[in-house]
C-alpha cells in the first residue's frame, strides 16, 4: 500500500483518540512514525496497525475498519480528490460502476496501486449487489464505510449495507477475496446546506435549460423538444468503410466467444503481427492485467462496465521488442449480441514522455482523436509534481527529525542548567534578564563534612580521593530529590543544603532533618580508602534567613548571604563524627514533631560565643526506606528503619565484608527513586523579598585552611575585608548583631 493509506490511518487515530494513543499504537505495532505520501510499503505494516488498533481500542475489527472507511473518504476530499469523487455518477448506482475507471486513473500516478474491483448489479426492488474483489483478506468492513460516507455527503441518503455472500474465487493470478453486500437505500434525509446547495443548482439548471430552450426554439421552432423524448435515429447501414475504421481506431481488436480474433487496428497490428493472420487466438498474443480474471469470454462479460488493460507477450513479440517493455492497451469492452462478438476499444497505457521513449512509439502513432496523447504530455507534469512533492516531504520529515534531536539536545541543556542554578534564576539569564537577589525570612542551612579528609588526602592517591567523594556525592544528590532540598554547591569535602531556598516552604526544617539523616545513612556505604570501613562525616544545621542570588557573570553560581550560612558552618565545625548537631532554632522547629534530640548542652562557638546546641538521633515516624526514597515489598516498609532509629552517636557496629556492601548498595540503588511526602509541597508561592544593598563598605567572611577537616570555615576569628580587599586582623571579642548579620558566604571571599 501507499504511504497515502497509512498517513490517513495515522491521521484518523490523532483525531479521534489523540496523539499519546498514535505514539502508543506506533510502538506495539513497531512501525515508523511518519510515511511518504507516494512511496509503497507493505502491507503487513498496514494489518498490523489495524490489528493493534483492535486490541487497544478493545473494538472489533470490522467497527475499526469501518471508522477508516468513513475517514478516509473525509481524508480524501481534503487532500484534493472531491471534485474528482462527485463526477463520477450521478448516483450511487452510477458512481459505484465507475470506480474501477477512477482506479485506473490514479494509477497513472500510483504506478504499483493494487486495488481493489468493483462490480455492481441492480435488483428488480430497487436494491443493488455490490460485488467487492480483493486480493487482500479481513479488508472488506472499509467497503461499508466509504460507500456511506458517499451515499450520506454526495446523494443525501441513508443505505443500509449487509455481507449476503462470501466466497473466494480462483482466478488467474490466485484466490481473490469475493464479497457481494446487499444496499438498500433509505429515505433521503433532511438536511439544509444540503437543501440550500440542491435549491440553488435547481434553480441554476433551470435559468440554463430555459436559456438554451429559447436558442433552441429560436432556431428551429420545430424542433424545440424536451430531453424526456430524445429517442436515438440509427442509420440503415454504416458510413464507414473498415480501411477508415482501422485507421481512425488503431488499437481496437474484434474477437470472437473463442477469443479468435477477426479484426484489428492498423498501428497494433504493426507492434504485434501476429493479429494479421487470419482466426489467430487473442490469448496467445495478451494477457489480462485488469481486472484479475481468466481470459475467456464469460468472465469478461462479467466484468463488461470495467476497463480492461491486456499487456503482450514476450515470446509472441517481434525481435525488436525484447529488450523493450511490453506494449500494455487501456480501454472499454462492448458486447455485440448480433455478431457474437466482443470490440475491445482501446489506447497504448502509457504515462509518460519516456516511457513513450521506452516503447520507440511516437505521439503521432496516437490518433488524433484519442485523449491519451493530452493525457501523457499532462501525466508527465504531474509526475514532476508529484516528485517534487515527494522531495518536500522527505525534507520536511528531515526536518521533523531535527526539531526532535535539537529538542532532546535542548533538554539535555537544560537539566544541566538547571543542575547549576534554580530554574526560575536559570530562566531569568537565559532571558537576558538581571536577576535580583532575593530576601528570605526563613529557611534551614546544612553544612557537612569528612571526618579526617586531611589525613586521608596525604594518605591517599588522587584518584582514590574523587572516587570517594564522587560515591558518596552521587548518594546524597539522589536524597536531595527525596527530600526536595537544594544543593548550593560542594568545596572539597564540604557539601551544603538549603531547605526553603530558592522556593519557600513550611517544612524546610524536617526536610533537611530526614536529608541529614539519610545522609549518615548513606555515607556508611561509601569506603574510607585509608581504613577500608566506612567514612565518618560531621553535619551541622541552623536555621535563620538569609539572602540569596546570582554571583558573577562567568560560571554563575546561586550564592547564600547571612549569619545563618556562618552558623549553620559552625555547627558543622563544633560536631562531632556520625553526628547531626543542631542549632537552638533547629531544635525549636523540630520539637513535638516526631523526632528524636539529645541535649548536648552549652558549648563555646568560635565567633559565636556561648551555645546551647542538640544532636538529631532518629525519626519516629518515618522507616528508613522512606527516609532513603527507596520502595520496597510491605514486610520491609512496615519495619522500623536500622541507622536512622540508632543512635547517631553510638559506636558503629562491626563493619561487614566489602562484597557485602557491595551487594547492599546494588540492591539498593536498583530500587526507583520515590520523593517523600511532606504536608507542603515546593512549588514558587510568592517571591523572595527583594534585597536593598546596606550602606556599609566593608563584608566579613572566613577563609579556609587545611586545620578545618574540609570545612568551609576555619577556627580563627574572622578576617575583616576591606572595600579595596585588604584584610585586617580584628579583635578577638564576640561580633555584635549587626556585624553577624553582614557576614556572608561566597567562593568569593575564599578566594580573598
């Protein structure tokens, strides 16, 4: 079939089921998505998306296929073919009798269309036989729909249509598929653009018919008759003598019931010489290519009101014609009952200049009366057009690939922009636009470091320690989409969070309480490659607001300003190993909501002066599983979670053997990744207040050392910078508020 059918087949599942249900027909079918409108393909393309349309629409076939046939009648008429449909007949009787004449037709344009035959009958009730020849099986339910959709729009009429017989036929080219369906045609229904088309071409005909009328009478008074009683006047013997006739017809042939032929055209008896002998056998010299009959008397009368296209034989061909095509004749059969015998009308089929070329044939071996000659010099600028929109539809397919790729590519893009900066700031600077920073009242800050990352770097090669870090990243970036927090950036061994931060929430402080949790939990599976058991890492969170934006222009980073970022460091840097040391702010936001704290008490904070700080031990409420975004079989999700329920601070037990943690890690990260529900959900409610820039020249901020432990922060007292960016020494005494408030936090200030 064309890709012509299989576009109208793709175009009938958008419209009716939607686009998502022709993606999903596409893939259980295994087919592509796009086809060329003039290109074959197999049928069993076709039958197979019909066949998977069935089992996904759960409808039976012949619904489905009668869908198509209405469909495709509608499809047809947009793609250019109405004119072409409403000349056939003028009615369904006479439209049904020419559609074997409209296939032989588009054939001319669709060289390798093997379509169907149609023959129809009238019954003395009024009904007709529609006799349906196919050499596909399991189609014929379109049949019903197209003649529907035709008797509904052309004839404004209802038919009822019914499968009376069924048979298959032995023919000369194999079984064909005979079904016959009983029309009955029903009351012409009301319907009124129909009426107001139909009213206005009445009246139309009328004004031409009384205007001809008026000429006619005008002219010949006595012979202004109406058309009801035009009766044909046959002369008493034939005007032409049969040297005239064979050469006004050259192609036509004259054969008897035994196919023997007793007359024959001046220019086929030159291609084929054998026609001059006298009683030679029609048989011998041609065979029928359509309709897919036996060559014999009987079946050709069946199938009289269809054209006939005979096609030579190589071995009765002169030599000259060897290595030529076959000569293939296009034309009508006429039965006459007084002589007994058959006049075959017919013209060279040819489509174009070169295959006219191809048969050594001229335009003048054509009789000048025969429409073919028109018709080849029209086909052959069809065919260029119909190349030239087969190259257009190759390219805009190419195109359509492209979009797609660039598409994907863009995607890719994206997600690694948006991996780097919040979505919203990340769109802003793709716009062109500035972005502003950005004020928020409250959010929770986590800081995290290695335990003994010094020691384990001088120890160590290079490649061991990006291993490490690069594991034991991996897994807290997964818990960062559990627990819908954001990752501002990693130095080193420090890795920091922020909840409520670039999107606020309510929850941010149990959402990084459960991601600090997970994140002693998954750092028991990364390998101290000193040691070979486990890393110990220290978490700090405090909670306070901060400032946020966009710091520089080159490698933009989204960058955290506040005494909040400095104390949430500090918790970090006063902790102690596998433990979540918390900030009093912290501790009132999470009490009496299921957690579990252990008073460390009052501890002196560098820059910060005295502190009451807690450890976070477990969540009560929450497995492990869920904690982790694992899902897992009810046996396990119903069982209270190991790590996180321990104590953080207790001794860790004996470290199993690599290969078993291996394994456990598999198993794990096979697992999907499931977010954990929280009674917020992070989506942009109102903007951050917008930030106005202070007064003040000078910014305070901490450098890093190597006495940190892969801090972010060392234990001095804070350096003062300068506005020129000298720094300064300043006293050892406890900041005052304001001063806390302009300390900031930025690779900048690292950097100085």
């Amino acid at each position: 079939m064309y890709g012509f059918i299989n576009t109208c087949l793709k175009s009938l599942v958008i419209d009716r089921f939607g686009e998502e249900t022709w993606d999903k027909l596409r893939d259980a079918a295994r087919v592509q998505d796009t086809f060329m409108t003039y290109e074959v393909y197999t049928d069993n393309i076709t039958m197979q998306l019909v066949t998977e349309a069935c089992k996904m629409l759960e409808l039976e076939r012949s619904v489905v296929l009668g869908q198509f046939g209405e469909y495709f009648f509608e499809f047809c008429k947009r793609a250019g073919y109405d004119h072409m449909l409403r000349t056939l007949g003028g009615n369904l009787f006479e439209f049904m009798e020419n559609l074997d004449a409209l296939h032989g037709y588009l054939s001319l344009s669709y060289k390798e269309m093997n379509a169907p035959s149609f023959r129809v009958e009238k019954n003395n009730d009024g009904s007709l036989l529609l006799h349906y020849y196919s050499d596909r099986r399991g189609l014929c339910h379109i049949v019903p729909g197209i003649i529907r959709a035709v008797a509904k729009d052309f004839f404004n009429s209802k038919i009822k249509m019914e499968i009376v017989n069924q048979i298959e036929e032995v023919e000369r080219m194999g079984k064909k598929e005979h079904i016959v369906f009983l029309i009955t045609q029903g009351p012409a229904f009301f319907d009124k653009d129909i009426s107001e088309r139909s009213l206005q071409k009445k009246s139309l005909n009328h004004v031409e018919k009384y205007h001809w009328g008026t000429v006619r009478n005008s002219v010949h008074p006595e012979e202004g008759k109406t058309s009801k009683g035009f009766e044909p006047v046959y002369p008493d013997s034939l005007c032409i003598d049969l040297k005239t006739f064979c050469n006004a017809f050259p192609f036509h042939i004259v054969f008897d019931e035994e196919l023997q032929v007793r007359q024959a055209g001046v220019t086929v008896q030159r291609i084929v010489p054998g026609l001059q002998t006298r009683c030679s056998q029609l048989d011998q010299y041609f065979t029928i290519q359509h309709p897919q009959v036996t060559f014999n008397i009987c079946s050709i009368r069946k199938f009289i009101n269809s054209h006939f296209v005979l096609r030579t034989q190589r071995d009765r061909m002169p030599i000259a014609w060897k290595e030529r095509p076959m000569l293939e004749l296009r034309g009508q059969m006429l039965w006459m009952h007084p002589l007994r015998c058959m006049l075959y009308l017919a013209s060279p089929l040819l489509r174009s200049l070169q295959e006219l070329e191809e048969h050594c044939m001229h335009l003048s071996d054509i009789a000048p009366h025969d429409a073919t000659r028109d018709l080849i010099l029209l086909n052959q600028q069809r065919l260029a057009e119909m190349e030239l929109s087969n190259q257009l539809e190759r390219k805009k397919e190419e195109l359509h690939q492209l979009s797609k790729h660039l598409e994907e590519e863009k995607k890719k893009t994206e997600n690694l922009l948006y991996a780097m900066l919040p979505k919203h700031v990340a769109n802003q600077l793709k716009e062109g636009k500035r972005v502003e920073a950005g004020e928020f009242e409250e959010c929770t800050i986590l800081f995290s470091d290695v335990v003994t990352f010094t020691n384990i770097c001088s120890e160590c090669e290079p490649i061991q320690i990006v291993s490490m870090l690069n594991s034991m990243y991996l897994k807290f970036d997964r818990l960062t989409t559990v627990h819908s927090v954001y990752k501002v950036e990693t130095i080193g061994d420090a890795y920091m969070v922020v909840g409520g931060v670039p999107i606020p929430m309510s929850s941010h402080t149990e959402r990084v309480a459960n991601f600090a949790l997970g994140m002693i939990i998954a750092a028991k599976e990364v390998t101290n490659p000193v040691t070979g058991g486990p890393i110990q890492i220290r978490v700090g969170l405090h909670s306070g607001p901060v400032l946020a934006g966009v710091v520089g222009e080159k490698m933009p980073r989204y960058c955290l300003f506040g005494d909040t970022v400095n104390t949430a460091s500090r918790m970090e840097s006063h902790g102690l190993p596998d433990k979540i040391h918390l900030s009093p702010s912290v501790h009132h936001a999470l009490k009496n909501k299921g957690y579990q704290m252990e008073e460390r008490g009052e501890i002196e904070v560098k820059g910060k002066g005295k502190m009451h700080t807690y450890f976070l031990q477990r969540n009560l409420k929450v497995t492990e599983s869920e904690i982790m975004g694992l899902l897992v079989h009810n046996t396990d999700s119903h069982r209270k979670m190991n790590h996180s329920t321990q104590d953080c601070a207790s001794q860790l037990p004996h470290y199993s053997p690599a290969l078993k943690a291996t394994q456990r890690l598999q198993k794990r990260e096979s697992f999907p990744l499931v977010p954990m529900k929280y009674g917020d959900s992070p989506t942009e409610s109102k903007p951050p207040t917008q930030y106005t820039e202070p007064q003040h020249n000078t910014i305070t901020g901490k450098p890093r050392d190597s006495e940190s432990y892969g801090s972010l922060y060392s234990e001095d007292e804070p350096s003062e910078l300068t506005k020129d960016s000298t720094p300064n020494k300043t006293e050892n005494k406890k900041p005052s508020v304001h001063e806390r408030s302009r300390r900031v936090h930025t690779r900048f200030c690292l950097l100085f």
